[in-house]
C-alpha cells in the first residue's frame, strides 16, 4: 500500500526506482543471548536448532536468528560464540519460549554455554527472561549456582549470578537470567523484479550486505519471504493471508500493485532493538540489492504497510536516502 502523502522528487539506486511509500512495524519485546562452545561447529550447531522455526510470531512463538558471530574476545568465557536475537509480541512469549529452546538446543548440544546480552542487572533491567532459572532443575539436586560479580558500563560492580549443571560431557554453564528490552518488529521492503532470477539476486546482495549489521535480525529463510501478508482473510480462523496485491498470478483479478513487466516479489523483514538499527540496515540493504540486481531486472523496491494502522513505527523509503530521519512516534529502546 502506498503512502497516500507523496510529496518527495522520485528516487532511484543504479536505474531501480524507490517507491515513496513507507515499512510499517509494530511493538516487540526483544533480548539477547549469547552461545558459546568449545568449536565454532558445536556452536553453529546448537544456534541452527535455537533458531530453527522461529521465522514468524504467527506460529512460531518467537522470532529468532542469529545477530552476529563472535570472536573468542568477545565472549564472556573467551571461546567461539554467537549473538543470538529473539522477539516476542509479549514478554509472557519470550519467558515461555526462550527457556523451551535453550532446554532443547542449547543444554542438549556437547561443550555449550549460555549467557545473557542485555548488560544490566534487575536495577536496570527489572523485567527478565528466565535461563539457567528454568534448566537448573535438570541437574536433579546436583546443580550449584554462584554469584559473580561483573562491572557495568556505568562503573557500578553489580552481583550476577550463574548456573554449572552436571551433564555428560561435565557440565552446562549458564546465566540465571537475562533483562528484556523494548523492541521493533516488522520493518521491511519488497524488491520487484522481471523475473525471480532479478529479485534473487537482489535479495541475497541485501541479505549479504545486512548479515552482521548490529542490533537486527531477518528471520525469514535466507533472510527473506516469498509470501509476504496482509491482515485478515476471507476466512475467519485467520487474521492474515496471501498479499494478492503482490501476487503475479492474481493481477487479473485484484488491485495490483506490480507492473506489467514484474513477474516476482520478494520481501526482507526486520526485526530490531532499536528504530535507527532498522533504519541502517533498511538503507544498506536497498543500496546492495538495487546495485546487484539492475543488471538482473529489478524493478522497483517498495514497502508494506496497512496506512499506518497496525503499527506505530514508519519507515519512510524516501527519508532513508535523503539524509533525514526516518519517522516513528518514539524510540524503542534498551
């Protein structure tokens, strides 16, 4: 759906017109964990099961993917690591769900640990996602915690406490808890192309140019969805469906929003910590993808939105590549 307000000159990237349109996103709670192992196969391993079926809020229970990899430096116990985000509609999801995964992904895999990525204790952080306060049970009687102290960013030493679980391999280190934070769901852009080859190609530079990027996640498969959704259906069970507006097949028979020329769409979506972290990756993904695919055949990049009804976060594609910020009615925040 477009941005009824147009009032911007057009915008293109390599011969690839920008839509002046806006990415509508929505309200999440979020945290961060970080997994370590004794290799960086164990680790990739047991972050591959973490954030398996965690695409979509619909009926994944979390959004979740790996944020970033880590060098032994920059893990709490100095062995290879990863950064993982996860998003929830609620913190109720993210204390029902992240417990069940670390249980069964985490706890399970050989020489793995797990720590918290929110800095700050419950003086900071008040509300917390349960980890180690969920899994000691498993160590039957035989667990053993200890408080440990770590200094803060603000100088102040602060308690935090850890749990060692017996397991066959020796034993399972991980942090009693983590803080959970506000958080940014749903920022997107769609990339319309000749053919599937052009939107491909495109999407998979986007992907490449926005892996590592801080703060942000695209949970998708690859980072990217096909089926991209409106809100409701025709049937009532549902409360969201194909976008027929995007649909190449259903041009004859709705309101298309594709060009003659456009055979495929494919959609990125965001999840992020932070509005301006959404923002960045939104801009360095559309540049990367519009200089790889023009070539290809890619059309136009666009946004999904429901005219601001759904979410108070607007992404404005035009602002991401005017020096100006883009808009929201407030910041989420850690």
């Amino acid at each position: 759906m477009a941005d009824s307000s147009k009032t911007s000159k057009p915008i293109s990237i390599a011969g690839v017109s920008i839509e002046d349109t806006f990415a509508e996103a929505f309200d999440m709670k979020a945290t961060r964990l970080i997994l370590t192992a004794d290799d960086r196969r164990w680790c990739e391993e047991s972050a591959r099961a973490m954030c398996g079926f965690g695409t979509s809020v619909i009926a994944c229970g979390l959004e979740i993917a790996v944020e970033q990899t880590l060098t032994p430096d920059q893990t709490p116990d100095g062995r290879p690591g990863v950064a993982i985000l996860a998003f929830g509609m609620s913190g109720k999801d993210l204390e029902k769900q992240v417990p069940r995964r670390a249980g069964q992904c985490v706890l399970t895999c050989p020489t793995t640990a797990l720590y918290g990525g929110i800095p700050g204790g419950r003086d900071i952080h008040p509300k917390r996602v349960p980890i180690g306060k969920s899994l000691r049970f498993f160590g039957d009687g035989n667990q053993i915690s200890k408080q440990i102290q770590h200094l803060g960013a603000d100088g102040k030493s602060r308690p935090v406490r850890y749990w060692r679980i017996p397991v066959m391999d020796g034993e399972f280190v991980c942090q009693h808890d983590v803080g959970r934070v506000d958080a940014i769901g749903g920022g997107n852009f769609i990339m319309v192309g000749q053919s599937m080859q052009s939107v491909t190609v495109a999407s998979r530079a986007a992907i490449d140019a926005m892996r590592e990027l801080p703060g942000i996640i695209t949970p998708f498969p690859g980072g990217t969805t096909r089926s991209g959704s409106k809100v409701g259906s025709k049937y009532a069970a549902l409360f969201a469906s194909t976008n027929d507006a995007f649909c190449p097949v259903l041009r004859e028979v709705t309101s298309s929003d594709l060009p003659a020329e456009a055979n495929a769409a494919i959609e990125v979506v965001i999840d992020g910590m932070s509005f301006d972290e959404i923002a960045e990756s939104m801009r360095s993904g559309i540049t990367a993808a519009c200089e790889a695919g023009a070539s290809e055949g890619l059309l136009s990049v666009t946004a999904g939105n429901y005219g601001g009804k759904l979410g108070r976060h607007h992404f404005k594609l035009h602002e991401l590549f005017d020096d100006q910020s883009t808009s929201s009615d407030s910041e989420a925040g850690q």
